[in-house]
C-alpha cells in the first residue's frame, strides 16, 4: 500500500473519500488530461500569478517544491498536467485506501471473472527475475514516500536492484524540475542507461 500520510491534499482525499469510484463513472480514459486549453492558458497564468501555481501543484503533489525554479513556470505548465488513466487512479486509491500492493480490483464478480477468486492477487515482487532495477528516491516526497520506497526494495530480489540512491531533499518533482536535477540527477540516470 502507499503511506496516505504525506501525499498531496487533493489526491490524499481522491483516495480516503472513495472520489476515484465516483470519477470512474464520468470519465474512464482520461485523469487530469493535458488539453490545448491547459496548455494556451496555464503559461500566462503562472507566469502573472506564480502563487497559483504553487497551490494547484500543492493539492496534486504536495508542499516540497522549494527547489523548483518558478522563473521557468511556464515551460513547466506546457507539459502539466500530462494526466494519466482513470483507471491508474482508481488503482492508486484502492493502494492507498487498503494498503496492499496488489493487481486492480474490479469488485467481487469482475475479480472472480479476471482472477478466478474473489479479491486481487497481490503482486509478488520476488518473482521478478533478470530485471535490471535503478531506484532513485527523495526524502521530501509526498507521493512515493521513504516508507514505501523501503518496503518496495524490501520486496524486491536484492540482485535485481543496481542502484538505490536517496535525496533527502528531494520532493517528487524535483526529479524532473529542479534546476539541480541536470547536474545531480540526469547524469546518473544516463549512466544507468548507458
């Protein structure tokens, strides 16, 4: 399961308050997708009100974005919101809400029809076999949180994992947004590439 305690406001209540059932039966494709409108008008948004900003990313992933350069707002915006399935979401909450790691869970029937039983096979992370894994985590991320990312390399076999690397300032955008991240974060994940 994903440790519910320190994740962003808006997606900590999607998951507690069951919000991911209720956004299934509007839209089944489609969470936050990125749209022409977002991305003519979030730019100039944030550019003229950067506070904003700061808080529509504080209810998606949380307050650590300190290392975030806001000069650069607008060519963040233009890939923001990039958005994901609506069924990923709904996946997500159920982690959160149950905390088990376990496959989707359609419900009674659907899981009796997809699994063959009537809850959702955990997924059993020791099998992964010949599967080169790079962790690199932060020590202020509000969504894959140090509880969870220990856990997971706790689960995972020990000759798969190549390299675990922590940032204990690191939020979780800061992988992709800090101006840091070029020089701190990008040539390690290119070596691990390479």
């Amino acid at each position: 399961g994903i440790n519910a305690e320190y994740m962003g406001i808006l997606l900590k209540a999607i998951a507690e308050i069951d919000l991911d059932k209720l956004i299934s039966f509007f839209d089944d494709k489609a969470f936050l997708p990125s749209t022409a409108f977002l991305k003519w008008l979030l730019p100039d948004l944030c550019k003229a009100t950067p506070a904003l900003c700061d808080s529509v990313l504080y209810l998606i992933a949380g307050d650590n974005f300190k290392y975030i350069n806001q000069s650069r707002w607008d060519v963040i915006v233009s890939h923001f919101p990039s958005g994901t399935s609506t069924k990923d979401m709904c996946h997500w909450a159920q982690g959160v809400r149950e905390d088990k790691f376990r496959m989707y869970d359609y419900g009674l029937i659907g899981n009796e029809e997809k699994y063959h039983q009537a809850y959702p096979p955990r997924y059993n992370l020791s099998s992964i076999n010949n599967v080169p894994i790079a962790l690199l985590y932060g020590g202020q991320d509000d969504l894959a949180d140090t509880t969870d990312v220990k856990r997971l390399i706790s689960e995972l076999p020990a000759l798969n994992l190549v390299k675990v690397q922590y940032y204990p300032t690191a939020g979780h955008c800061e992988f992709v947004w800090a101006p840091g991240a070029a020089t701190t974060i990008y040539p390690l994940v290119i070596d691990l590439l390479g």
